[in-house]
C-alpha cells in the first residue's frame, strides 16, 4: 500500500509518518517508483506499538530501544526482560549508595545477581527521591508495596507466551510499558475511593 | 540568605535557582538591595520539593500546577485528592468511551460520584493504549491490579496526617507523584526475580 493508505488505515497523520521514518523507528518500504513506496502490513503493526508506546509517555530515543530489543531478541528467556527493562530504564548511575534499595528488594524475594544493575538503580533513584524532598512513607506502606508488586510481577511472569522468543519479547516489553499506565491510574482511582470512604462528605457515598 | 548560600545550602546550581524564579516556581526573595534579595528557609524548603517532582520526571508545567495547590489547599479533606489528582493528571478527553474504564474500577469499590472524571479518563486512556497496542492482559491480571492498588491506596489513606490540612495536602501531592517511580521499579525487580524464578539458569539463582 502507498503511505497515504498506512495513514488511513492506522489514523497516523502521513507527516508524522514521515517523521517516524526519518527517525528510524519504521523501516522504509520497499521502492515502487523513485518517489513511491509500498508498505505491508508488517507497517501497520509496527505503526501501531510505536503510536501506544509514544501516548504512553516513551521517549522517541527509548521507543528506539525498545524496538531494536524487539527486533533481534535474545536467545535465552530469562534475558529477556533485562533486555526490556534496560530499553526503558535511564542509565545506571554509579554515585548512587544501593544499601537501603537491596534492603528494601530483599522482600520482594530478592537475591544477588538476580536483576539487572539497571532496575536496581532505579529502585535506589526512586528512594532517593523521597528522602531529597523530605517524605516519609505511610507506617507499613513498604511492606504492601513490595507485596503487591510481587503478586503483579508473579501473575504477569506467569502469563508469559512460551511458543517463540519473538511472542515472549513482545509481551514482556509491551507488558512492562504499557500496564505501567494503567496501574498509576488505578491506584489513583483507589486513592479517591479509599479517600471518600475515610472523609467522604454526602457527596462521595 | 543570599542566592548563592540558597545554592549552597540546597546544591541546586544558581541560574537553576534563577530559572525557577523566572518561571514563578520559586518565589522571589525579599529585597535587600537593588540588585540583591534575601531567601529564608521556607525557600530551602520549597526547592527541595521542585528538585524532587522535577527529578521525577514531574514536567514544569505541573510542578507549578502542584506547587500551587500546595499553596492553597482546598478547606475539605475529601477534595484534597481530587486537588493534588487535577494538577498531575492530563485533562479530560471527551471522545474516550468510559465504559470498560467504569467496568475495571468497580473492581476497586468504585462507585458512580466517587472520583474525578480525570482520574477515571486516565484508566480509559490506559486501557485505549493496550488495545491500541493490540496487547492483551495476562489471564486474571485484571483482578491482581484492583487487589493490589486497592492494597496500596489502603495504607496509603490510613496515612493520611490529619494535624493540619497543609500537612494533609504535602503528605497527598508529594505521595502521588514520588511514590509512582518507586512502585514502578519495584514491579521491574519482582518481574526480574519472578522471571529469574520461572526461567532462571544458573546464574540468575
């Protein structure tokens, strides 16, 4: 199909298409013409994780990552989600002191060498944070998170396509992206729920 | 405390400092002089909760949305939420069909009047952006996600200080935005070690 069709068939503006081209996120289509291309439907699908990835709140230079992972997988399964996570998780860095994050992921069943440097940063960057603005987790609040967020990881985990490495990769990058939205959604929905419960006026009930 | 003792005291560079000034983050210092302004510990204060949505990847634009709730909070508990839930969330988008959004969060208590119609257009868009991506949960990962934020929102509203509504608001805001990359990275290490457990080799043991 010509480009003014992969707009149609995916709404994505053909300028926009253009861009993502240029950008190196979609492959060109195959010369018709020297001023024509034809894509497939290999396009649309692409297309379509690059627009989800991008309304997600993914960098055009991380969506990149996260395309090249899916691109040329790993052969062994359990480097796959590292190869995922990497793709979406800042750099690590070195002057960050690990002690309180490998406490605090020691409850989520945690042991050396298990993760990646990378997520473990991450959990040390997030912690750093509260304690640079001065805020002090609710009493008991650690304890739920960590068990919540195993009991989402185990059923996730367990849900993982096992019939090629390219389904497996697809569903732990798009997973771990995508879902991250919905669960900052949902918890804040739940905050205005528990909320209404706690102080609700006759308004909230 | 002149501008470069702020700096000092806060490690915040000072044409940061300055920028934040300009662009009405921080609020100006008291005039000592022409050229010269005095700053007081509510400004080392104030710095250190920009430096700590900032570095959270919280955007100009909504870090002073926040600030400015923190400034005038609203007089009842209940729509202390809904304050601190509007500056942080994108606006309503009328064109999302709300319904399989109103289906999930009855899952967390939710009933009709309960939340904002930000936050429950947030869980649409979430939703929008799955489908989009042609991704489709893992089986009875629906119910794990409302078990667990629920969870989470729980303890976190049982926290809530009730001494001041100040107190209240800080303890509600800086919660929403600061505990989201924590959350986050502790759902990648449990992914990891979950992953380790279920495919792990040798070395991930």
């Amino acid at each position: 199909m010509r480009i003014s069709e992969l707009s149609a068939q995916t709404g994505v503006p053909v300028p926009t298409i253009k861009y993502y081209l240029r950008e190196g996120l979609l492959p060109e289509g195959e010369r018709s013409a020297p001023t024509q291309a034809a894509y497939g439907e290999a396009h649309v699908q692409r297309l379509r994780v690059i627009r989800a990835l991008i309304t997600a709140g993914v960098s055009i230079a991380e969506t990149r990552r996260v395309l090249e992972a899916l691109d040329d997988p790993p052969a062994d399964a359990h480097r796959l989600l590292g190869t995922a996570h990497a793709a979406i998780t800042p750099p690590v860095d070195e002057s960050l002191d690990l002690t309180a994050a490998q406490e605090a992921v020691a409850g989520l069943g945690w042991k050396p060498g298990m993760c990646d440097d990378a997520v473990l940063h991450d959990v040390a960057r997030a912690l750093q944070g509260l304690e640079n603005a001065g805020f002090d987790l609710a009493n008991g609040a650690l304890p739920v998170y960590l068990k919540s967020m195993r009991d989402v990881a185990d059923v996730e985990i367990a849900g993982v396509p096992t019939e090629s490495v390219e389904a497996a990769l697809r569903y732990v990058v798009l997973g771990s992206v995508l879902v991250e939205p919905l669960l900052l959604a949902l918890r804040r929905v739940a905050q205005q729920v528990a909320s209404a419960e706690r102080f609700g006026g006759a308004d909230a009930q």
